[in-house]
C-alpha cells in the first residue's frame, strides 16, 4: 500500500507536468513524490479507512466515497495540500 501510494504521487506529478506542456523529468519526479511521501501515506490511509467504513454500512455507499477519494491523491500531489 505504501509502495503503490507513492508509485501514484510520482506517476500523478509526471502526467500533470505533461498536461502543462513542461518537460518530464523522473527525477524531478520522484523528488516531487518524495517530498510528499507523508501527506500521500495519510491520505491513502484515509482513503482506506473511510472507504471501508462506507463499506460496513452498505455497498453503494463505498462506491460513493470512493468515488468522491478518486480525487484526493492528485489534489494532495499537485495543489501540495495535506490530508
């Protein structure tokens, strides 16, 4: 989960820089993704948690909520914003 929250923030920053019209660097990349490796883990976790909460109620509110967590990861890389 770890791995996989980070993999996203470096791929999410690269995919936005390429959206600008900039140059991709990886290791710009992965500094980016580095740097926001905390903020990335907590809204991960808290995706996960809030997502299987959703899920004990019933199903089509876990759809809801991870519908609407889609966009927390990007908001989180790009516009540098905490969990």
């Amino acid at each position: 989960m770890v791995l996989n929250a980070l993999s996203q923030a470096i791929v999410l920053y690269g995919a936005f820089e390429d959206m600008r019209g900039r140059p991709v660097h990886l290791i710009e990349s992965l500094r980016i993704g580095l740097r926001r490796f905390f903020p990335v883990l907590g809204v991960a976790l808290g995706a996960a948690i809030l997502t299987a909460l959703a899920g004990i109620l019933l199903v089509i509110p876990a759809f809801i909520v991870a519908t609407m967590l889609l966009v927390a990861m990007p908001a989180c890389v790009v516009e540098q914003l905490g969990p």
